[in-house]
C-alpha cells in the first residue's frame, strides 16, 4: 500500500507530457500556442514548416508540468513529415476557423489521419481532445456557429472552446482545463476519467440535431417521405419531441431542433388540409 508520503513524492515529481495541435492550415494552430506561451500575436501569415518543437513548464495544482507540444503543419503538401508524430499523445488541440466553414468539415478527416497513422489497436479514447473554435474575434465572416461546433465535439467526449489568438479571449481557460483534464488523465493510469466521457446526451439527440439542422425541407427534418399522412407526422413529430425536449435534452442546439421541428410540422398539417 502506498504511503502519504510516497503520494506526496509522486505529486511533486514533474510530470511529462506530450501535446500536438491539428487542423487545416491557417486555421491559427501556432497562434493559440504562441498567445499562451508567449503572450503575443503575430498577424502576419507565416506557415509552419512541417513541425515546430518547443517545450514549456507549467504549474497545475500541486504538480509542474514539462509540455512537449509539437506543433504541425496544416498543409497536406506536409503530412509526410507529419505523419511520425501522432503517437504517445496525452493531448490534441484540434483547431478551426470559425470563418472558414472547409476546417470544420475537416475535423473528421484529422481524426482519420491520427487513427490510421497510429494504426490498430487505435484508442483515441484515451487521449484528451481540445477543439478551440478560433478567430471569434472575427464575428462577422462566422459560418459555423457555437452549438453546431460544441455538438461536434461533446458528441464525442472533447472539450470545446471559442478562442481568439489575437485577442486572447479563452486561451487561458482553454489551456487550464486542458491540462488540468491531462493530468486527471496520468493520474487515471492514461485511461479517461469516465466522468470526461459521460456526455450527458445520446448519440441519437446528437444525431437527430445535426440531421434537422442540414435537412432541406420540413418532410426531411421529420424523417418523412413528401406525401406522408397527418398520422404519419404527428407520430414522426412526438418522437422528435419527447427526444429533444429542452427539459429532456441539454446537447447543443436542442433548444433550436426542437423550435425547428414544431414550426416543420405546424406547417405540414397547414400544407395538407
Ligand atoms: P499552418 O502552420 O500553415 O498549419 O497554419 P496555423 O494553423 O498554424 O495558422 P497560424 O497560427 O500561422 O495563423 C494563420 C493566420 O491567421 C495568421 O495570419 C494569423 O495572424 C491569423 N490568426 C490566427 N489566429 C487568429 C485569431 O484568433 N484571430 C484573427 N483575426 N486572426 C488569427
Ligand atoms: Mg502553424
């Protein structure tokens, strides 16, 4: 059994950890890291060539932190350079442009990439994902708005932020809970807490949100074919309800698919009388 004394030992060793920022290039990766470790913002555009290396010290709670943060290259053109990268990774910040609809699409494939690099058998589980919805300093070019970005990633056990590398707004934040969320990870033997991977809604809520949102017409957001009956909607329209009820239902944009889904079927029986 271990002592108190022991544990205090264990507590006030460093513990070393290894970090890597993903997302498409431009999206403002090296910014986030260069307003937190060096409290500046470059506005110039300068690409990262293939990988930047630094490594930082932080205190979190009663323990120091050696961060190893590798910072890649959103380009393609790099991914060879890139690819060696992804393995024994603590922590990922995965970043977009909320401006720039083309870097949220690509969050899957930067999830497919890490997982085909670290091959079978690949627990993305066990590593602490931190998706930062960047440059909200820019508010009026935003095309992917806060609910549809924090589904995404709380569909799926990551934390979501909204920062701004130039303003400076959530990068702190971000990066305490991030790091306090990674040594609750080492401290958990490298296995998530369950309690991070307990989100609160179902997969289902999430994906009857996300398929109301891109639906084309009212007969799509109810799961109909044009034509079907009153019965039909009323029935399709329940499930919707008791599913994503506000009272029932806290995944992002629920409050949203639910107004969605009363006005769809309020103008379905309107159409077929
Ligand atoms: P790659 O290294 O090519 O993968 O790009 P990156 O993701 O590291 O982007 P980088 O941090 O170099 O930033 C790209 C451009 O976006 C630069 O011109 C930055 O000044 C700008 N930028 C980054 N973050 C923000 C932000 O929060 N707000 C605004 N307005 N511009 C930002
Ligand atoms: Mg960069």
């Amino acid at each position: 059994m271990e002592t108190n004394l022991q544990k205090r030992k264990e507590a006030r060793k460093p513990l070393r950890i290894k970090v890597i920022s993903m997302g498409n290039a431009e999206v403002g990766k090296s910014c986030i890291i260069k307003r937190y470790c060096e409290k500046r913002f470059v506005s110039k555009y300068l690409a990262t060539i293939g990988i930047d290396y630094g490594v930082t010290k932080v205190q979190m709670r009663d323990r120091e932190i050696k961060v190893n943060i590798f910072d890649m290259a959103g380009h393609p053109f790099f991914y060879e350079v890139r690819n060696e990268f992804y393995k024994d990774t603590q922590g990922v910040l995965l970043v977009y442009d909320i401006g720039q609809r083309e870097s949220f699409d690509a969050l899957d494939s930067w999830l497919a990439e890490m997982r085909q690099e670290l091959g079978p058998p690949t627990n993305l589980e066990n590593i602490i994902f931190s998706v930062c919805a960047n440059k909200i300093d820019c508010s009026k070019h935003r095309c992917v708005d806060e609910s549809e970005g924090r589904l995404w990633a709380e569909s799926r056990g990551f934390l979501y932020f909204e920062t701004s590398a130039q303003t400076g707004e959530g990068i702190n934040e971000m990066f305490q809970v991030f790091y306090s969320t990674i040594i609750d990870l080492c401290e958990n033997g490298g296995k998530r807490p369950m309690a991070s991977i307990n989100v609160g809604f179902t997969k289902e809520q999430a994906d009857s949100i996300r398929r109301i949102r891109n639906s084309k017409d009212s007969w799509d957001m109810l799961g109909l074919k044009p034509g079907s009956s009153r019965d039909e909607i009323n029935r399709a329209y329940r499930r919707l309800a008791v599913l994503l009820h506000p009272d029932k239902c806290i995944a992002p944009g629920s409050e949203d698919a639910f107004k969605a889904v009363v006005n769809a079927r309020t103008a379905l029986l309107k159409s077929i009388k």
